[in-house]
C-alpha cells in the first residue's frame, strides 16, 4: 500500500490476572487526511470476546461480523461458547486464506474463557501470536514504550484499564493520525463492558 492511502490507528491489549483490556483511539484516516473523530476500532465479539483493530475501518467491521457470526454459530451448535484460542485461530485461517488480497487490518482478540484471560496478535495475513500485551497501527512505537514500562505479571484490569488509556495517550500526543478520543473494552469472568474516554480528559 501507498503511503498516501496508508490508515492510521492504535490499538492496544493487555492480559491482566483477572481480565483483558483492549483499547484504541476513534480517528478514522487516510494517510494524513481525516475522515472522522468517531470511529469505532474495539468490538465485542460475544459476552466474554472482543477485538481492537487497526486498518481499513471497513475490513475491521467485517471482520467482527464475521467473527460474531461464527461464535453464535458454534455455541447454537455446541450448546457452549468457543474457547478465545479458537476464535483467534478461526480469524487466523480466514485472514490467511485471504492473503492475496488481505483484509487490511491488524487485529488483537483478547477474552476470558476457562483456560482465564487471552490476548492474540493477527497480522494481515493470518499470523498468530499469544501475548501478555500489545500494540497495533502507526501509533504502536509509542504506546509499546509505555506498555513495556508499566505492564506487570500480576496487574488487575483496573490498573490494565490505566495503562491501557495511558499507551494510547502517549499515541494521540505524538502520532498525527491518532486520535478522537478512546473506547475500551473491558472483559472479566463477570462481565464484559464497554467505555469511552473523551480526548478531553485523556489529555489532561
């Protein structure tokens, strides 16, 4: 791809001892031009799943429709929901299968499910990497430092949820195509919610 019509993003994930946060910023652009300050970049998948993305908004949108669809499908079939390791990979194959013409997208799948919390890292072409924390998109040099300072083995979602906003601000205050604000999805074994932080207290 061009660097004219390369897509801004961040998106961030982290693995906590009881739970996953995912998070990314709202800016939706096109190399330099913006189209929009209100993008959506996280998505839940089903009450315990969800995914932070970084690419084409519409590759990102299908890809959690797709993903979505495949989940119910297999918990209608199964009469149990799908593991997030095997939602992760499922993802991965249909990535892969495209990857003369990639979805143009990187994507973080993170959940809680027996085995406790999962984050998995895709490219855009499949590959498929289980990690404590990552970042995606043209902001990632940034909130990776922050993320590699700050993240220990035993941190809650609370302080994940800190973190996480924390990496996603050094982007917004450094890279010219993140921004808008922050949405975060925060998955435990209770619950799975979603939360907006306005661009107004995160850069305060």
């Amino acid at each position: 791809m061009s660097e004219e019509y390369n897509v801004g993003a961040t998106a961030v994930g982290i693995r906590a001892k009881d739970g996953v946060v995912l998070a990314a910023e709202k800016r939706i652009t096109y190399g330099f031009y913006s189209l929009s300050s209100s993008g959506k970049k996280v998505f839940i998948v089903n009450d315990r799943m969800a995914i932070a993305s970084a690419g084409v908004i519409a590759d990102m949108q299908t890809l959690a429709k797709i993903l979505r669809v495949n989940a119910k499908m297999y918990e209608l079939d199964a009469k149990r929901k799908p593991s997030v390791a095997a939602m992760a990979k499922l993802l991965s194959i249909i990535m892969f299968n495209r990857r003369w013409m990639p979805f143009i997208a990187e994507v973080l799948v993170g959940g809680y499910d027996e085995e406790g919390p999962h984050v998995f890292v895709l490219d855009p072409v499949g590959s498929l990497i289980e990690d404590d924390y990552a970042a995606l998109g043209t902001g990632a040099k940034m909130a990776i430092g922050i993320l590699d300072s700050g993240y220990k083995k035993d941190i809650d979602v609370v302080e994940a949820r800190k973190l996480a906003i924390n990496a996603i601000r050094a982007a917004l205050e450094r890279d010219p195509v993140s921004g808008g604000g922050i949405d975060l999805v925060i998955i435990t074994p209770t619950e799975t919610r979603e939360e907006e932080v306005k661009v107004s207290a995160v850069l305060t």
